[in-house]
C-alpha cells in the first residue's frame, strides 16, 4: 500500500475582491470548487489533514472585502485524481463511484 504520509504539499491559491457581503459564503463556495477542478485537472487532490485557508479583510475606503483562499493538496496522477476525494495524513479517501458506471455493470457479477 502506497503511503501519502510525506508526499510532498503544494498550494493552490485564488485572490480577489467582494463587493456585496451577503455574497461572501456562496462565492467562497464557489471559488474552492473552482480551485478544487483546477488541482484534479493537474493530478492534484486536497490534503484532508490540512484545513482550507480563507482569509477576509474589509477595506472601509472602498467599501470592498478583499480574500484569500487557499487549499493544499499532493500529486496523485490525473487519472488517480478522478477517483480520490483527498488525502488524509495516511492514505487516500476514495469517492462513490458514480450511477452510471454501476449500471453498466454486469447484475450478475459481484
């Protein structure tokens, strides 16, 4: 079994502006999604065992929230990435697999 434990870590960061505070949960949301595609695109997946960064401040002259998020995932492969949700400190957390390829199984085969 392939250990994860030390597999090297690297960052995966977005920055920007909000300028509408009841839209800051949904678009953080949406930016670690965002983030998220970007590191399986690339054969990455996150470090479960290392929580997201998000950082807010807000900037009374502009009345605007400036963020940064950043998440922190290991090198997988592209293709192991599809099937891998995260890393915790040990070993890999797999995803379900999805309906369509257990309908295309055969019933009777286990």
């Amino acid at each position: 079994m392939e250990s994860y434990h030390h597999k090297a870590i690297k960052s995966f960061s977005i920055s920007g502006e909000i300028y509408d505070d009841s839209e800051i949960i949904r678009l953080r949301d949406e930016y670690s999604r965002v983030l998220h595609t970007g590191m399986r695109i690339s054969g990455y997946v996150p470090r479960l065992d290392i929580l997201e960064d998000f950082t807010i401040e807000y900037e009374e002259a502009t009345l605007i929230f400036k963020f940064k998020l950043t998440i922190y995932g290991s090198y997988i492969g592209k293709k192991k990435s599809e099937w891998v949700m995260g890393l915790n400190s040990t070993a890999p957390v797999y995803t379900q697999r999805s309906k369509s390829s257990e309908l295309l199984r055969d019933p009777a085969s286990p």
